[in-house]
C-alpha cells in the first residue's frame, strides 16, 4: 500500500475511495456470510484495515508535498 500512496500523491488523488470501499464491504460480507462467519465483524475488520491504509496514505502524501 505504500505505492499505491505514492502513486496517490503524486497524481494528487484521495487518499480514500468510499465507493470502492463500499463495494469490497459488500462483498467481504458475502463472502463472510457463505463462510458461515459474522459479516458485522469481517465488515468491522475491513473498516479498521481501510482506516490505517487511508493514515498511512494521508503520512504520505504529507512527505511527498514536503519534497
């Protein structure tokens, strides 16, 4: 993820894209729910990897403008 980071603040794009998360939500829940696992917490799980992602693509992008 740390590339996609760079890549994201060189061409100055958002460190988050709720529509693409929406759609992996949806679909971990599924796949969750197939697995006879709860889908609330695979969705919780997914949440807190997406949040650290978007933390450490926004330091990022923070060393990037400072070049």
């Amino acid at each position: 993820t740390q590339e996609v980071g760079k890549l994201k603040a060189v061409h100055n794009m958002p460190p988050a894209d709720k529509d693409r998360e929406a759609r992996q939500i949806d679909r971990l829940r599924q796949l969750a729910q197939e697995s006879g696992l709860d889908p609330a917490f695979a969705e919780k799980l997914l949440n807190f990897i997406v949040a650290e992602v978007i933390r450490h693509h926004e330091h990022i992008r923070g060393l990037e403008t400072d070049d």
